[in-house]
C-alpha cells in the first residue's frame, strides 16, 4: 500500500482548514484516511504556532513506515526539523508571459521617447 502524509482539505467555501492525515494514496483527497496528525490553519497569521500542528511522534512512525509526505507536508516538517531541507526546481511562475514582456519593453522605449523629446 502507497501511504502518503497529505492535506484533506475541510472548512467552508473561502474559508480552509486542512487536516493533516496519513491516507493510501489512492484514496481521495477528502476521503478515507487512517490516521489524522495534525492540522493546517492558512487563515492564521505565519507566526502563529496554531497555523500548524503535528503530532511529530506519529509522523516520525509514519516517515518510518514509507509514507512519503506531500510537497506542502514536507516544508512544514522542514520548518519543524523534522526532515532535510531538499532542493526543488526553481518554477517561473512569477516571470511574466512573453507578450507581457515585449508590451513592457515597448513601454519602456516610448517613455524613453518622450524624455529624450523634452
């Protein structure tokens, strides 16, 4: 069986809470689990302690049994110290499209224009 430590997502529409679970993988997302370990509140503030708990010692069962975590999973366990910090491909997903960019390069060089006139 593939184990998986995932988010099952909770809460009512436009407002989240996760619920942090051990589940087959092939189950679905908000579906049958086997065991909760913790929650993930995204509508507390960063700092907030309660924005995530986990009850590390079940994890640390889980981790040992195979269960691979979730991308969103294992940053809170590196920000617990629980598992290594690992590299992840770098996604441009904030650079602008390549209309975008020309549309701004035209911008620019009219600007630039107009204060070469005066």
């Amino acid at each position: 069986m593939a184990m998986k430590i995932r988010l099952a997502r909770g809460g009512s529409k436009k407002r989240p809470h996760y619920a942090v679970v051990a589940a087959d993988s092939r189950m679905a997302r908000d579906g049958r689990f086997i065991e909760k370990l913790g929650t993930y509140n995204p509508l507390l503030a960063k700092d907030d302690e309660r924005r995530v708990q986990l009850d590390m010692e079940r994890v640390q069962y889980w981790l040992s049994q195979g269960a691979q975590p979730t991308d969103r999973v294992s940053r809170f366990l590196e920000a617990a110290g629980v598992a290594p910090k690992k590299e992840r491909a770098n996604m441009k997903k904030a650079v602008p499209g390549k209309k975008a960019q020309d549309r701004a390069e035209e911008k620019a060089a009219k600007a630039a224009e107009a204060a070469a006139e005066e």
